[in-house]
C-alpha cells in the first residue's frame, strides 16, 4: 500500500513538469521510494487477485481494512 500511495502521489505532481524533469523524477523516485508506474500497479492489483490477496496486498482474512468482512 505504501508503494501505491507514494506512486499516486508523486504521479499527481509529475504533470506540471516537463518531459525531461519527469524523466529525472521517475528515475529518482524508482531508485529511491520503490516508484512504479499506474500501469505496474495495476498489474500488481491484477497479480494480487489471481493469487488471492485483497486489493491492499494482503490475505484478505487479516487486512486490517476488513477485506474478509465484504
């Protein structure tokens, strides 16, 4: 979850940059924060429900955001 969030937000911010910053952005926040794409993280949610998780990356039994109770 923490991936997701900080990904979304720093996604809210590359699109007042240029092209070129985004670039510098993106690497840096992939080598530093774990950055991934909106597409990645899609993926990742997909993955996560082929392999049975909760859309928070968890079993969705012990998700604290109450997954198993829906």
């Amino acid at each position: 979850m923490y991936q997701r969030n900080l990904s979304t937000a720093i996604d809210g911010y590359l699109s007042e940059l240029t092209q070129e910053d985004k670039r510098k952005v993106i690497q840096l926040a992939r080598a530093e924060f774990d950055y991934i794409s909106p597409e990645e993280i899609t993926e990742a949610i997909r993955q996560n429900q082929e392999d049975g998780y909760c859309s928070h990356g968890l079993d969705p039994n012990c998700c604290p955001l109450g997954c198993g109770d829906i």
